[in-house]
C-alpha cells in the first residue's frame, strides 16, 4: 500500500495509467537510509519487496528549495504553478534528465488511499520548456523506467513490449543517455528472460566473466581512461600520496597490495619516493594478493621491476597467490620488524559481500597485521538492495553520472569509449540488474556502511592531509575536463564531484564513480541536488595507532554482517504494487519514438482513463510570435499559452476549471483571447474524453463547435477539425454512429487521393513551400548521387502525381545531357494503378519533350510481401538509387511488412536511398499523447496555409478538409489497425536502419543552398526554415519540424 504522507497525486479515473503515470508514480517514494542497515531493527525482511518493490523509485517533493543550494548545472524543472523555468545555457546533464523524468511526475500526482488519482495538471509536462534533445531522452528514459517497474512486478509481457521500444530508440553509439539505456534494457531483457526460463544459459553465464581480472590488464582502453578520465588518476594518485605520507620516515616500506591489477598506482608512489630528499629509501617491497590470473600478476611484477631500476629504487616484489581468500593468513607475508607496512584495498572489500565469511575474515588478517596505514578505495553506491527496482533506479544514476563523465573526456567515436563501456560497464549493469543470489557479485554500499563494519575490528577513520587534496586539485587542473571536477573531505573521506555536487548527507569512502550517490535518504538526495553527476573517491586511513582505541562492538552488532549479503541496506517500503495498474504500449508514448520492428501491441485499455501527460512536445516554453504578422502570435504559440493555462487554473478537486483562478488575457487581442478560450475547451474535451467522461466531453465538443469552423481563421479551422475528430472518437468508444462515420477511414485512401494531379494539389504545391523545399531537396540528392551516370534507374516506392520527376528531368537534360543514355523511372504500387499510368504518360510527354531517353515501369502487387527484385528488372549498367516518399511510416502498423520491404531494398543495394518522410511522433496508443502531438503538428500545418493561401482559397479548403481532415480523424479517432498515419522521427529511423546495415551520407552543399533559394524566393523566410540534424535535412515552420529529408547507403 503506497504511504499517504509520500504522495500528493489527484485521482485517475481509469486504472489503466500511461508509462508516464507509472514513471510518476514510482518517483514518489522516499527510500530509507542506509546508513542503518547494520541494525536489525532497522530493516525488513525480503518478502517486502512483494508488497511494493518499487519503493525506492520515489523522491521527496522538496527538491526545488533543496536544489537551489547548489552551485553547479542550473536545471530546468518544470514549475508546477506556471513560473517560467530558470534559464541555462548549458546542456543538461544525463543523471539531471534523470532526475527531472522523475520529478515531473512529483508535481503532476498526489494520492487518495490505495488509488491512483487523476492529474491535477493534465497538460503539465507539455510545455515544459526543455530543448528537443533533452525532452526526447527524458521521454526515452520515461520507456525505461516503465519496463523496470513492470519487471518488477513480474508482468513480463507488458515489460518485453517496453524493451522492445526501448532497443528501438537506442544504441550503443548515442549520446550519453541513449548508450545507458541500451545497457539497460539490455540487462533488463537478460532478466526477464532468466525469469522465465529463457535462453538462462546464453544470458546469465555470460556474468561469469571476471571483471577484476579483465581490470589486470594494461590494454588500450583501460589505458585511454587512466589518462584522459581524471578520476582514475586523482584516485591513485591521492591513494599513494596518503601511503607515502604516513610512511616517510621509513627507510623500508612494504605495501600489501589486495588487488594489484595493473599496477600504474606505484610508478607515481615510486616517482615520489625517489624525489624527495628528507629520507633514503632502503628498500621497498610490494607484495600482491591475489586469487586469480598470476600470470598477469606477473606481467605487473616485471613492469614496476624494470621501472624501479630506471629509478635506482631497490625493489622487490612478492606475489602470495591463495585458491581462496580463506586461505589467506598472515605467515604468507613475511613481514619484517624493521619495515613500515601499508595496506591498499582498491574496489576489491565491496566483491567479498556476497560472500561475509570471507570478508570478516580477511578483516581480522588485516588486523593482525596491524598495518600503520589503511587506504581503502571503493564505489560509492547503493547496489545491494534485493529489491530489483531499488537496485535499477541506484545503478541508474550511478551510470548515467559515469557515461556523462566518459562523454566529456573522450569523444563519441573513441573506441576506447566504446570498449570501455560495452565490456566494463555493460558487464557490470547486467549483473547488478539481472542477476541475482550468488551470481549478482557487484554488490556496492556506502561508506558510512563501511564505517560501522570497520569499527567493529577497531578501525578509526584518520583525515587526509591538506597537501593531498592541493595536489589532487592541482592534478585535477591539467585535463581539459578539470572544470567538471570537484574535491570534498566529508570526515576522513576525500570526495571527487563530477560538474560540482552537493555534498550534504553524503559519506563515501571511495574512488571509482559515485556522484553523490548516497544519503540517508538514497532519492530524497538524488532529487535534491542540482547535479546527480558527481563521481565519489572515497579514501578511508586507520592509523595503527588508533586500533586499540575503538573496541569492537558488541556481538548482536557483529552478528549483521550476514545482512550485507542479504541486501539489507534499504528496507523496503511496505505497499501494494498491485496499485500501479498495467499499460501496454507498442510505440512511443512520447516524441519520436515507435517500434517499427515485431507484433505491434494494440491495447485500447491503455488509452482509457489516460489524462493527457504527453512530456516534452514544447520546443521552448517561451511563444514566438510572428514576425511577418504584426507581431501576432502563431497558431503554436497560441496553444502553447492555452497549455500553460489549462495547468495553472485547472483544479483537481471539482475535476473543472476553477472559476476563481480563470487565467487573465490581459496583453492580447480580442481574437488572441477568444482563440485560447477556443483552445482550452478543446483540451478540456480531450481530457474527459481520455477520462472516458463522454458526456462532459460532448458538452465541451458542442461548445467547440458554436466558436468554430472550416472557414474561420487557424485556429478556429483546427479546433474545428479536432473535435469532429474527437466526436468520431466518443461515438466509437460508445457504438454511436459508428457505421456513418469510422467507416470513412476504409473508404478514403489519402495515399490515392494525393497521386491526382488535381487543381487544389497543383496551386498547393506551387504556393506552399514545405512540399517545394522536400521535392527539391529530394531531386538534388539524388541527381548528386547519379549524375555520373549514362543509365539512371530511380525506384519509387510511391510515385504520386510525379511532379518531382518533372524537376529532375529538367536538370538532367540542362547540365547532363552530353553523356546521358537512359533514364528509368519504376514505380512501385499496391493501389491506383490507371493513376499510376496518367503519371507515367505524363513524365514520358515531358522526357520526349527534353529529348531524354526514358522508360516508365509500373510494378503492381496486392501486398508489399508480393514484391521481389525479380520483378524490377535491374541492369548491371545503370545506377540504382530509390526513394521512399512519405512510405514507410505507412507501414509501421505493418512491422512485418516493413521488415521485408527493407530486406528487399538491401538486395537492390542502390547507390542511395532517399527518404522523405513527416517529422512528428504519431503513435503512442494512449489517445492523450497523440492528441497533443498531432494538436501541435497540424497547428503548425494550418498556420502555413494561413500565411501561405487566402482565407477563400478553395484549394486551401480542400487540402484542409481532403488531406489534413483526414490525418486528423485516423490519428485521433482511429485505434488498431484503423489507425494507419503512425508518423515516427528521423532519429528513430536511424536506429531502424543501422539494423539492415544503412548509413546515413550528409546531404550535399547543392541541395541545401537550392532548398534556401526556394524559400527565399517564395518569401516567407521569417516563418520556414531549414536545418541540419545529424546528416538530415529538417524543414520546420515556425519552428516546427514538418517534414525530414535524409539520404543512406548500404555498407
């Protein structure tokens, strides 16, 4: 049962939330402290992890007032009572888009009892104010969290249909928050497999790969991030600058090395000693433990041998290699009298909690050695919990911190990165979430953990000097990242931040990379940190001295070291997980994301009762205003205003908007004001209708209707045709009229429709520039990649009215006539075929006209699974290049059809693909996601014709009515296969097609300077634009990307 005190959510009227809801809901919780696990009394036992294992996804509501105490990255949060984010120039950091994917939810949720209450502010992570980028990897991580929270409820289809989603939106060459969540769900899928029985063997024994011995080696990229990653570095070096510290009067040093790996740590310890002048160093001797790979050990021992000698350094090196730490005993060492020992215990306690025995008794050898100094390195991190979702959301920030920390110090192409992360990272992410019991070895914990357990054997914690941190500030200095990195002592621990942390709250005793991971409260510090990145060091000295001074505790106190092996660190939360309800989704329920490959999932019940959290669709929180129109503002900047609106005056109480706090139009027009009024109605309306509240929701449809029409001014034409869509969508759900209307989607084919060269198409054409600008841009590319060519082959997966080709003729004849032998046009179709034919007739009039050689090929199947490359007549002479114009999203509720439509176009293998397809996300199944993306996408579209046709233009009104109508309706009112418009982004199409072996080639100089001539030329460059997106071509108006233009080539 979710605890009261922890939430604030308004009531839900459908048990059936969005990932988003779930996401939200699972950030409300408050994980216990850690720091005490020792007691007994102060946790649970196991089985309440089934009461709500997700008890440590939640976080305080604090977070705002807390945060702002930070001194490093601002983050933009989105304010739960419409104040403006707080501005930043900087990009957001990977475990900030953590956070903030969290904390949205906090302000748009409160709790009634055991229910899962309705948004109080629908529309409230709309108009968020983050940048593209970062609302897409906020949304992306948003899919992430969904599949660990239903993993951990043991619903594994809904979390496998997640996954899915999730491989579909990243990869392992991303940005920082794509590549975490490639490793991720990597792990979760590993999981959920070993659950069911599946594929065990491939997947878990694979964590039998040993990550201490592969630490052993000195290879490539083990090496690139010792020199360029600053925290190695400050790690040793600080490490060995204690050791030398505490031994300085001594002529005989001898460390004992727990874990020696590659050694690097003593060349700087062996540099220092031979460099000062105070005292002689007689002799230095080191000798390493180890368990495993001796021959490496070896290699190591040779290494700093031959380095000693340069130094004229007297050393001596032994190696005490035992089957088992049990068989570790004193004798091995042979210690002298006369010499100093040190003890150096890198990341290697933290591997001996699965296994207590062990570790108590290596603890007790350490105290009979009675070393004068201790020096401890370890991960600071919470990875111990038996709560699968504690432990997901704990590694989640730790690796997102350290990916952020790998991207700034090595580029995105460095294969060191690359290696790193797949075989270091990667291998530690899968067994920390996938495996579990004896085989989950990567079992981290915090240092005031530690702190308890060490005083037990009568260990004290000694300070660092202020000459070791000066030195490490100074070795911070010298790399080009250095400004990320920051230096804290919390007691006797020496703390390295990454981008500035808040340290309060925190004790770590190690090196690696924590952040500032750690608190009494684990999410309660996550969330109120302005920077989630910090990577801990944490160096923990007990001087030999000290050791008599701290008695053990008691034996009911010694006795807990069991529960460092049972995870005990977090209690869990008691709760219900049964109350957060199930959601299926079959592709992205934010921007650009979509399964494109598999089954798609049509789940209806998903959508009902879901309130309209679609995140991020925003492009900046502040409106524009247009230029080119007096200053009025846009269509978007409109709905951005009625958005922002709907959230601060709609109440969660009465479930209507509040009276006393209706939002003032002060500041603008009568018709500006009577346009959000217009506007708030109609998503008042999609709200109930999402809540299944239909009679509400006819209600406000009929007062949308009264304000609105097909001939009024945008926002009037859109509003109109929007809440006919939603009057579809209610007579639908409620058997009402379904047969007059929803029968229209089968008999109106929008495809078929746009192939006539009618009068409305052609003046759109030449009067519209996004359509222009995209045929251009296509042609260009294309001519670019064949004009080298006497035989020219162009395949055309749906060749419309072909007025391209007219363009492309053209060119062709004007500058490459000379040694032009043949053009062929195939065209590729399942329907329309006379139209087909018209085309044809049409470009071969044309081409005789220019004097082209030419031929028009018409290829008709029933099914896109009916085409082969038999039927398209390839020649070994000619260059083929394809183009796929606004296709393949036609296909998506197709997987499998698409699948082998990109088979097939691989066997062609032509020297390009071009692809022009519409730039939106489309296909969420929750009604309330797509609803807001198409309100903003085709807000953009009716503001266009608005600037660009007359308001009695009739080919304005049948585009509108014909063409935008229709999308309109099928995106809005349709649901399963019903719904074929299912636009995705380019940025998942990139994923997609890196499967089939494509790359992407950037588009030429030509084209792009053509495409800007265009615009120019038809005058309307205040309000469409062009820009370049990794190697694809956008064309946005107003800011909004329309269409994506983008060329490929197989490998």
């Amino acid at each position: 049962m979710f605890h009261s005190e922890h939430f604030d959510r308004a009531k839900l009227a459908d048990d059936n939330p969005s990932s988003e809801d779930l996401l939200n809901i699972c950030f409300e919780f408050t994980s216990p402290p850690c720091q005490n696990t020792l007691n007994a009394t102060d946790f649970q036992l196991e089985e309440d992890e089934k009461d709500n294992p997700f008890a440590s996804l939640g976080i305080v509501k604090d977070f705002s007032s807390r945060s702002s105490k930070t001194n490093g990255e601002k983050i933009r949060v989105p304010s739960c009572n419409g104040e403006e984010p707080e501005a930043n120039d900087q990009t957001l950091s990977t475990p900030a888009r953590i956070r903030i994917a969290g904390q949205q939810f906090i302000d748009s949720y409160s709790s009634k009892g055991d229910e899962i209450c309705q948004l109080s502010h629908p529309f409230k992570v709309s108009f968020s104010g983050l940048s593209n980028d970062e609302t897409k990897d906020i949304q992306l991580l948003v899919t992430l969290l969904a599949s660990a929270e239903k993993t951990g409820q043991k619903k594994f289809n809904q979390a496998k249909k997640l996954i899915r989603l999730c491989s579909n939106m990243s990869f392992n060459e991303g940005n920082p928050v794509e590549r975490l969540v490639y490793y991720f769900s990597e792990a979760i899928r590993m999981k959920i497999n070993s659950e069911l029985g599946s594929v065990a063997r491939n997947g878990l024994e694979s964590m039998q790969f040993d990550l201490q011995e592969a630490l052993m080696n000195v290879d490539t990229c083990i090496f690139a991030f010792h020199q360029k990653v600053p925290l190695s570095q400050v790690c040793q070096f600080s490490s060995f600058h204690t050791i030398i510290e505490n031994l300085t009067k001594a002529t005989k040093i001898h460390v004992i090395d727990l874990e020696i790996r590659t050694g690097m740590q003593y060349v700087v310890m062996m540099q220092a000693l031979a460099s000062q002048s105070e005292c002689h160093i007689d002799h230095i001797k080191i000798t390493a433990i180890g368990t495993r790979s001796e021959s490496k050990i070896k290699d190591t021992c040779k290494n700093l041998s031959d380095f000693a000698k340069t130094m004229n350094i007297l050393l001596s090196f032994k190696i005490v290699m035992v089957a088992d730490i049990m068989d570790f005993n004193i004798d091995l060492l042979e210690l002298d009298g006369d010499e100093k020992v040190a003890v150096y215990a890198p990341f290697i306690l933290s591997t001996l909690i699965v296994k207590p025995k062990s570790l108590e008794y290596l603890m007790r050898e350490i105290r009979k050695i009675n070393p004068c100094v201790m020096v401890i390195t370890e991960v600071e991190a919470n990875h111990t919990s038996p709560a699968f979702v504690d432990r997901f959301i704990e590694a989640l920030f730790f690796y997102g911190a350290l990916f952020d920390s790998v991207s700034d110090c090595l580029s995105n192409d460095d294969l060191n990165r690359k290696a790193m992360e797949s075989v270091f990272y990667g291998h530690c992410i899968r067994n920390i979430v996938a495996a579990e019991g004896d085989e989950r070895t990567i079992r981290h914990i915090g240092v005031d953990v530690w702190r308890k357990f060490f005083q037990r054997f009568g260990m004290l914690e000694i300070e660092l000097s202020d000459a070791t941190l000066n030195e490490a500030k100074l070795l911070i200095d010298n790399f080009k990242c250095g400004d990320s990195c920051s230096l804290l002592v919390d007691r006797g621990c020496f703390l390295v931040g990454w981008k500035g942390a808040n340290w309060h709250l925190i004790a770590i005793e190690e090196i690696d990379n924590c952040r500032e991971l750690l608190s009494s409260c684990t999410f309660q510090l996550y969330f109120n940190r302005k920077i989630r990145d910090s990577i801990a060091l944490r160096l923990v000295m007990f001087s030999s001295k000290q050791l008599d001074v701290c008695k053990p505790e008691d034996d009911d106190r010694s006795s807990k070291l069991e529960e460092l092996r049972k995870d005990e660190q977090e209690p869990c939360l008691s709760g219900d997980s049964e109350d957060i309800q199930s959601v299926s989704i079959d592709v992205a329920s934010q921007s650009d994301q979509t399964i494109v490959k598999g089954t798609p999932v049509q789940s209806n019940n998903c959508e009902k009762g879901s309130p309209i959290v679609s995140v991020g669709i925003l492009k900046d929180s502040d409106p524009k205003y247009d230029e080119a129109k007096d200053q009025k503002l846009s269509t978007n900047a409109k709905i951005r205003l009625a958005g922002q609106w709907f959230i601060d005056t709609h109440s969660s109480e009465n479930d209507k908007i509040s009276e006393a706090s209706q939002p003032s139009f002060s500041g603008l027009s009568d018709d500006e004001a009577k346009d959000i009024k217009l506007l708030l109605t109609l998503l008042d309306s999609a709200e109930k209708t999402g809540q299944r509240q239909f009679d509400h929701a006819t209600k406000l449809i009929e007062s949308c209707n009264y304000t609105s029409s097909a001939e009024g001014n945008a926002i009037e034409r859109l509003v109109y045709y929007f809440s006919e869509a939603i009057r579809e969508k209610i007579n639908r759900e409620t058997g009402t009229s379904a047969h007059d209307r929803l029968d229209k989607f089968h008999m109106f084919d929008v495809q078929e429709a746009l192939m006539s060269v009618d009068a409305s198409i052609t003046s759109f054409h030449h009067r519209h520039p996004l359509s222009r600008i995209c045929q251009i841009s296509v042609v260009d590319t294309i001519i670019e990649n064949v004009k080298k060519a006497r035989k020219i082959h162009v395949i055309d997966l749906q060749i419309r009215n072909g007025m391209k080709y007219i363009a492309m003729l053209q060119a062709l004849a004007t500058h490459y006539n000379r040694h032009l032998e043949h053009v062929k046009i195939t065209a590729i179709g399942t329907i329309a075929e006379s139209k087909i034919k018209d085309t044809g007739r049409r470009l071969d009039d044309f081409a005789k006209s220019m004097n082209i050689p030419f031929t028009f090929k018409i290829v008709m199947v029933a099914d896109v699974l009916d085409l082969n490359i038999d039927l398209l007549e390839l020649n070994d002479d000619e260059e083929v290049a394809v183009y796929a114009p606004v296709f393949l999203s036609g296909l998506i509720v197709k997987p499998n059809d698409l699948e082998y439509l990109m088979g097939v176009i691989r066997k062609i293998n032509p020297c390009i693909t071009v692809i022009a397809e519409i730039e939106a996300n489309h296909t969420s199944p929750a009604f309330a996601h797509r609803f807001i993306e198409a309100l903003f996408f085709y807000g953009a579209l009716f503001d266009s014709m608005s600037y660009c046709l007359a308001n009695d233009d009739p080919s304005r009104r049948v585009s509108e009515s014909v063409f935008l109508g229709q999308t309109i309706r099928n995106i809005v009112a349709a649901d399963g296969d019903e719904r074929t418009i299912r636009h995705i982004s380019v940025d998942v199409w990139r994923t997609y097609f890196a499967r089939f072996g494509m790359v992407e080639i950037e588009l030429s100089t030509e084209s792009l300077s053509e495409a800007k001539l265009l615009i120019d030329s038809l005058d309307c460059e205040s309000c469409c634009s062009i820009r370049v997106h990794g190697r694809c071509l956008l064309i946005d108006w107003k800011d909004i990307p329309i269409f994506s233009v983008s060329a490929w080539k197989f490998v």
